[in-house]
C-alpha cells in the first residue's frame, strides 16, 4: 500500500474543517450558495429566499457531517 502524502493530508484537513464550518454555519453557506441569484427570478417556489431553520439549512448540516466523516477517513490513513 502507498503511503498517505500531500493529498491525504490536505483531504483530512478541508474535509474536517469544512464539514465542521457547515455544521456550525450553515446560514452563511447558504447565503454563499444564493449570492448569484438574480432580483427578478423567485430564489424559492415560495418566492422567498430560503431562511432560518429551514429544510435546506438541514441538508447542509447532513453533508456537513459527510465532508466531517470523509475527512476523518483520509486522516485514518495516516495511523
């Protein structure tokens, strides 16, 4: 087996890191994620752009656990 290098460790870090950012703050991922959304397009079906405690806030929190689980792996690698 080849041992972990450069890209193992950097996967370890972004993934744990991030995952952890989405975890915390997923109002601020969301808001980064619907920046580009024009002013004469409905960001939403309902017409408003996604808010507080919402389902999307939820679904960034689960692949934030996935970025946070995906990190944890590639940092296994190196015991």
């Amino acid at each position: 087996m080849v041992e972990p290098g450069l890209t193992e460790a950097l996967s370890a870090v972004l993934g744990v890191g991030f995952g952890a950012f989405m975890i915390a703050k997923p109002g601020i991922v969301l808001a980064v994620q619907t920046a580009g959304t024009r002013p004469d397009r409905q960001p939403g079906p309902s017409g408003d752009a996604p808010s507080e405690g919402s389902v999307w806030e939820t679904l960034i929190r689960v692949a934030g656990v996935g970025f946070v689980l995906a990190g944890l792996y590639f940092a296994s690698l190196f015991l």
